[in-house]
C-alpha cells in the first residue's frame, strides 16, 4: 500500500461549502480556512432543534505501543454508514504536534480511512492547540509577573499546580528551574512543561457548551496554593476574559471531509488519562442535531476512553450512547496472550485465545453501562484465516471484520450494517455505573474494582492529605478521573491481559475545576513525551511547491 | 475619541475577494480566513511582470517609549494615496502576542487608521507566529533529543545557541535551567526563551524569497558549536524540510483592509534591533507588483529601522527605496529637549526647537543614502499653534502635519500629496551607505560614526574573540545587523536627543546564517519582555457573542 501521505494526495477533496450545504448547514454560519477547511460557528448549535442522531461511540481493547485502529475504524464505520445509506457524521480528536514530529509522522486516521487534507490537520489545522498553548501560557506569565509585583494574592510559590505548556514533544522541559538571573527576572522556582494535550485548558474547552460557560470555567481553574486565602483561581488574577478571548476561534468545530468526502468534525484534543481524551461536546452535539448517526472515538482503551465518556463525558453534556464499537486486532490479542512484540507477525492462534480474556474483560466492563456492543476486529495484513476464526468463535458478542485501512469505505460495510441492525433492534439502556453523588473514594472504588479488576484500593500519604485538601475545598464528592497506565487495564503497564485481584494504588490527586473533575494519579503518567534518537521530523520534507513528504 | 476596538467595529469591511479583486490578484491564488482575511500564494510573486511601484519607506525620530505613530502614518498615508487617486496598498508587521496582553493592548495601527480585523489580527491572525514559534522549539527539541540519544554531533551543551521561543512577555522565562529530575529528561543545561519576534526563524521567513530559498536558509542556521567539529547548523540535524513544513502556510503573504477598504499586506514580524525589523520582503514585493505606491514601515527609529531597510533589506530583496516619510511629534521632540515625560503635554516651544536636534540627524542620515525625504509631523492633541510652528520652521526638508489618527484618510492627503510630488518630480539616488564587501569591522564602523554619530568603537574581549570565531568561520564579510537600544541614537539609552563624539561599545556578536547577517550587540538587549503589574489582559474580556473588548 501507498503511505498514507500519497493516497491523501489521490483523493479528490470537494469544496467544504458542499459538504456544509448536504448537512444543511447555513453559509454564514462557516468561517473558512481554505477551500477544504471551515469552522462551523458554535452557536448554531442553538438553533438545531430536529431529532438527535444516534451516538455511537468507538473504543479498544487494550492495545500494543502502535495503537490498533480506533481512528481508522471510526472514520471507516462513518464513510460506510454514508455508503449504505445513513447520513453520518465523525467525530474525532484534532492531533498534536508532538506525535507529529516524534513517531507517527501524522494522525488523521490512515490507509484508505483518513480525514483530509491531512498537511494541515496534522500542521497547525484551525490554530486550536496553539490558541490553547496561548491561553494556557498567558496563565503562566500573569502568575509569575504577579508573584514578581508584590504577590498580593500571596501565591506559595511551592505550591503554585499550574505548569507551562507547549505543543511539542521535548523531554528536556519536564523539569526546569525558571526566573534565574537576579531580581529582575522574578523569584526562581521549580516549573515544568506539559504537551498540550495535557493542559486543563484543552479539557475546559472539550467540555464547555459556549463561550459563557467556558469563560466562566476557566474563571474556576485552580493554579496555586496561597499562604494565607486557600486555593487561587484564575478569576482571582483577574484574567479569565483575556483567556477566553484567545479562544475564540477554537471554540467554534471545524468541519473537514474524510477521503470519501462525508462530514466529519475534528475538534480538540484532551489526554485520556490526565483529562477524558474525546473531541469537543460542542462538536459531538452539533454533528447529533446534523445527522443520524455520529461516530466518536474515546481516547486509549475501554478502560480509561469509554469508561470516562460513559461516567463523566456523556453526563456533563447530556448524551446517551446508543451502540459501542470495540476495536481488537489479533496483534494486540496476541500480544495480551504472551507474544512478544517482534513475534506479532507470526501465526499463533493459541496466544489470539489466550489474549482473548483482555477482549472479553472490555466487553463485561462495557456492558455493565447497559449499552449495545459490537466488536470490529481490525485487519492486518500479517492476519491468519485460522487466528481469525479463532476470533469470531470466542468473541462474547457479535464480531465483524473491519478493513477500512486497506479497502474505504466498502471494507466497512459490514461493520456499518452490523451497527445499525443493532441499534435499531436492541434499544440502549445505558446508564453511568459510577453515581454522581458518591463521594471521591467511592467512586474509586467502583471504576478500579468492577473496571479495573483490582481487589482492593490504597492511597497513598501525599494522596490521603491532597484528598482532605479537596474535601476542605468543597470538591469531595466531584467526578473523579483517573490518570493511570493505557498499556493494562490494571495501574501497572507490565500487567497485561486481564489481571485482577491486585492492589490499586492511588499516588495522588489534582483539581481541574475548570474542566470540572478532580483527577485520580495511578502511577507515573506521562505528560510530556520526548523524541526518538530519529525523530519523524527527519523524513518531513516540502518542496518548492508546497508538496509535503513524509507525513504518514 | 472612541477606543480603537470600538472605532474598528464601527467600519464596514468588505470582503476581502473584493480587495483582491481590485488588485487583480486571481481567486484560485487565495486562501481565505474567513471573509475578511486571505492569504495569497507567494507563488504569485513570480507572476507578477507588470512595471512596479514606487517604495515609500516610513520611519521614524527617537520615539518616547509610547511610540510617535509610524503604524498610524504608514496606513493613513497610503489610505491618502488611495484617496487621491493613486493605487497604494501598505505592508506592514504583524503584531505580537506579548504587548498585546503587556502594556499595549493591540497593535494594527490606531484611531481612524487601522488595518482590519483587529481582534483576528492582534490575536492569532492567520497563525503565522504560532508557526515560527513551533518551527523555532522543534529546533531546540531535537538538539537536546540528540544530545540525549548519544550526541553525535558533538555538541557542545555550554556553546549552545539556540534558545528556546515564546510569543509571551513572561520574564521568568528570560533564564531557565532544562532537563533537571535525572537521566529520563537529559542533560541538565542553562537555556533561556526568547519573545517569537527575535527568534531567527521570524527573520528567515521575513527574508526568504520563495520556500526552497526558505529551506536552504533555515539550513544554514548556526545552532550550536560542537566540541569537535566546528559550527552545528539545522542542515546537520537534518530538519531543514520539517522546520519549513511548518511554514507551509506562514510564508504566504496577509491580505487585510484599512478601516477605509484599501488594501494591506500586514505578514511576518522581526525585531528592528537583534534583527532586521520589516515586514516580509516577498509581501512587499507583491505589493510592488500590485500597486504604483507601497508603503512599507521600518521598526523602531532611523537609526535602526531605516539603516537595516536600506543597508540590508532592500539590497537583499534588490529593492529600490523612491522616498522615506520620517515620522516626528512633538512629545517626543519636547523629550529630546530635556523635558520630563510626565510633562509632555505642557506647551515648550524652546524645547521643542532644542529636541530638533534628533530630527536633524536623522535627516542627515538618511540623505547619505541619496533618498528624497518628506518629514510627518504626527499631530497629538496637546500640540499648540506655537510649538507647530516651530517645527515647521525648524525642519531641514519639508514638513507636512500629519491627522490620520484623528481623520483618517483626510488627515493625510497634503502628506500624500507631498510624497506624490516628491517623488515625481526628485528622483531617487538610493544607494547604501554601506559596501556589502567590507569586513565586519569597517561596516560596524560607518554605522557607528556616520549614522549613531560616535567617535569611536570599541570591542569587549568577547567580542574580538566572538569576531576572530565567525572570520574563522568565513563570516568576516557578512551583512551586520547593529542590535542597540531604539531609545537613543546611541548605544545609551540615557542619552536623548543627538549625541556624538562618545565611545560606542559592542559588546558581542552573534551569527543569524539563516537570515543572512551578524549581529553585533551593543548593549543589554531585552529579548523577552516581562509583564507589568497590571497587565492590559485583565481588561480584555468576549462575551457569548465573541465580541471582544479591551484590545485598544
């Protein structure tokens, strides 16, 4: 197959302006970027008041360090709901630069299963994560300039939660010591930068339903202890509107086409470990009044993606979830069977049955929140008839091929079909498993013992005394995130598989009272990847002409 | 007056196909950012045969720190020209973030004479900053990745040169140590960021002449010294074509409006000290190719802006300088009189007379490049009749007042008129004052002396070392950049108005191979800004409309 690069470049992209004109959507109401690009003004979400499409939330097994197709597979189950008929709509998360230049060279889905143009979605796009880098910096700067004019608000500045961000994979900036070089520069201090994808600004905006709402969450983020008044907000420095304001454009979703030039929504990018790793509600919502089925990916696997779109995402907008897609390949079915990862390739069915206890964990947990289930087995090449069947026979629920990545839209057909005869005949009965009244430590409880599998949950001293802080502060019976490890459904990424019976440990926690969730650490996470000893940045190259390379 | 956000407001702005249309630049060469912004491929530049305009280049007398208007003359003028008849468009810088949220509050010109939209303008514009900040970190990312994957270059980590960039004023950024918290994060090392304006990525794109010239350039840039090979440039890490990948979009020249619907080309933004300080060079082309009359806008003073734009730019862009406007007022001709800052709104007419000194100089500078001149006396409202007079008398050229703050277009047809008949009926001699062939020494020395007016030049010991490392190096011969500071036509910001015959200092160099020069630096220069105690931030503020306030 061609890289993905080179068969962006063989489709045909369509004017944006027909793409908007299918979903009736008004001309005025679109700011372009371009021919191919547009923003869809946020607040005509008010005036979509026709029946709501059906939600169809796409997520994974846990997978192997290269990922098993999520994107791949929504983009593909969207084109293929389009080709039999339904008018659909995706809904993904915009990627990060850091990802861009580190490993992957680029993520707007892949093979025959892409949104286009793919340059720009991966570079730059709209300016959202750069007007999110901004907003979050400004924080920065205002707080250390105000510690530096005289620190009114009496910020600790020990315990100032608030680091710096950058949409750029660069180890070297997970812990730096700022404001060196004499009184002129300010009071040094411990900082770091987190990529972008990290920031609670990214979460804030992925949750807020306008600018209102948005300008008077970020008023609520939480940046820093002070020595005598308690916490300090953004509000406190005065700043929330200035903030907002560098938002203005990335609150708005941006419309782009997939290689089959249907509709799709590529809208914010928060972590689904640190944050809840699914697109702008405002973008879920607006493609739910244009069309009849959306499809939406959730972050990383079950455990963390659709665990949190289930208990928190859909609650705090209001969602219900009709169908889940639960992406698998027998790579990472092999891998959970004990496989090592340069032996993935080589046939061996009795790791495929071995690893199916991960799949079968995932379709448990995802059934507890009463939602209809389908399992889209994601092709490789490398692919046996016999590992295949091995899949088919042992799925606990209805399993269909999916080969969007190699064929469009015609190797989801399937797929599409399975997923509307499941909609349509079984009617959802989803419901969070996790109360929202409980308070922290019951809700804990429930995700790590009847998602993750543990036998019993422990805090830490540092999280015991953070946890009393939040109680203090009114946060104690908040939604609860978790930070924990996407490579076991347990806190420790060497657990593959399906362990349970363990002992969950919680380290710590943190407030995103913007975001509006008080997050849980379960082991070392990761903010701020760094680059490989060759970097994908070394391939990237442009010539005169503007024609990118390298990008796959 | 009303605030520059509401007079913006109450413009009406027509779409920018129109303002293309007018110039006949084709449709299929833009790239819309909404209906009041597009980029126009530079490509186009190559297009272009008709004959070409004249170039007015407006600069400026030593400002107070409030600035004398050369923004607000530059549009006002060619809004004038336009008026009168004469195809005009202006080109002019694009505004930083940092004074934006600093002191400033915005910065696309003022009153009656404003490019359009101001709030897209002032923040985020057409992303361009946000991608030579992204292409500036991914550089220092993959030097210090390198390092840590077994530096094989050799670099140097005491010798490293290339810092990071931000486009914030955020002082605590100003110096940092990076990779502190062991082994995982890299070697630990003093760094520092500077604002996105003095990044040499800025000063690269605003000189390149198309994208493979680009490439070739960011190449060359000097990023380090390896302990054993000599200089390390970009090309050594092999990320030439991904640092110009992110400036796929960046190198295509802004087409905006005024407030009166005339064409503006407002794209790229550099330092006037540590760098070169116009606007892109392929912009102002296109301009040239566009238009019978460009007006183009140096920063910071004469002695800075004007002596880079005519030693430098123009010779690198092989442009051809037809008349200079020199923007005065009399605040800051009062200030050069000796009088106190909180003063100047008092009427002094012998300080006035005294401060014409600075205007005098400058004159006489920049007649050595054989340019006709027309002197813009920007008209504040506390000027009096008498101190008027005074200036119109006193100027060594002809003197027109300038109101396009106040009127608009009005307020500077006799300066357009002026500079029309100037340059009708006085043909230019330009020509640099500055051999291109001549060693460092001897440029630095006519610069000092017959613009800066010092007696003598003195090098630290840094500065011979740093000078006999950049000879060895083969950039003995090289462009030089002075980076002084803009508040005196010295190198001490203390001394106002003409100083001469003093001992002028350079106290160290640096290589800018990419952009094309050296840099020689007399005195501190500040390359990141710091916020003050209020920052204009905390008056910005959108509500559920996105209608902005506080941008001023």
């Amino acid at each position: 197959m061609l890289p993905d690069i080179e068969i962006a470049k063989g489709a045909r992209l369509v004017d944006i302006r027909e793409i908007a004109k299918k979903l009736r959507i008004p001309e005025e109401k679109l700011k372009l970027y371009g021919n191919h690009i547009a923003k869809v003004d946020h607040r005509y979400l008010k005036e979509l008041n026709r029946k709501k499409g059906k939600l169809i939330l796409v997520t994974a097994i846990t997978p192997t360090p290269a990922g098993e197709g999520k994107t791949t597979t929504s983009i593909g189950l969207s084109m293929a709901l389009n080709r039999i008929g339904k008018k659909s709509i995706v809904t993904l998360r915009e990627p990060s630069l850091g990802p861009v230049f580190g490993v992957k060279g680029g993520a707007a889905g892949g093979g025959y299963s892409q949104v286009l143009p793919m340059e720009d979605i991966n570079l730059h796009f709209t300016g959202d994560i750069h007007a999110v880098t901004t907003a979050h910096n400004l924080v920065s700067a205002v707080i250390d300039a105000h510690i530096n004019h005289g620190n009114e608000l009496g910020i600790d500045i020990r315990k100032i939660y608030w680091k710096r961000a950058i949409d750029m994979n660069d180890r070297a900036l997970r812990q730096i010591v700022i404001a060196l070089g004499g009184s002129a520069n300010g009071y040094p201090r411990e900082d770091g930068f987190l990529i972008t994808a990290a920031s609670e600004i990214m979460a804030t905006l992925c949750l807020a339903s306008d600018l209102a709402d948005l300008k008077r969450r970020i008023g609520e983020i939480v940046v820093a202890q002070s020595e005598k008044k308690g916490l300090v907000r953004i509000k406190d420095l005065g700043i929330q509107g200035a903030v907002a304001a560098l938002l203005k454009d990335a609150i708005n979703p941006n419309l782009v086409q997939t290689i089959e030039n249907t509709p799709a929504f590529v809208h914010g990018g928060p972590f689904a470990n640190i944050a809840h790793g699914t697109n702008t509600l405002i973008a879920t919502k607006m493609a739910l009044g244009l069309a009849d089925y959306v499809v939406t990916e959730a972050g990383f696997a079950a455990d963390l993606g659709a665990q949190k779109f289930l208990d928190f995402v859909a609650p705090t907008g209001n969602l219900t979830i009709d169908a889940v897609v639960l992406v698998a390949s027998i790579r990472a079915l092999k891998y959970h069977g004990g496989v090592a990862k340069e032996d993935l390739s080589k046939e061996n069915v009795e790791a495929v049955v071995k690893g199916m206890e991960n799949l079968k964990v995932h379709v448990e947990n995802l059934q507890k929140y009463g939602v209809p289930i389908v399992v889209a087995l994601n092709r490789f090449e490398s692919d046996t008839p016999a590992e295949i069947e091995a899949v088919l026979r042992e799925s606990p629920v209805k399993c269909v091929i999916n080969e969007a990545y190699a064929k469009g839209s015609e190797g989801a057909v399937e797929l599409a079909q399975r997923v509307v005869e499941t909609i349509e005949t079984i009617p959802t009965n989803y419901k969070p498993l996790v109360p929202a009244e409980l308070p922290i430590e019951e809700k804990i409880d429930i995700i790590a013992k009847q998602i993750y599998r543990a036998g019993k949950v422990i805090y830490t001293d540092t999280a015991k005394s953070k946890l009393s802080m939040l109680k203090k502060n009114g946060y104690g019976n908040y939604p609860v995130i978790i930070a924990k490890t996407q490579n076991s459904i347990s806190d420790d990424p060497k657990k593959i598989n399906a362990p349970k019976g363990y002992e969950f440990t919680v380290r710590d926690f943190q407030i995103s009272a913007g975001a509006g969730f008080v997050v849980a650490l379960a082991g070392e996470i990761m903010l701020m990847p760094g680059l490989p000893k060759v970097p994908a940045a070394v391939n990237i190259d442009i010539d005169e002409n503007g024609e990118i390379t390298g990008l796959f």
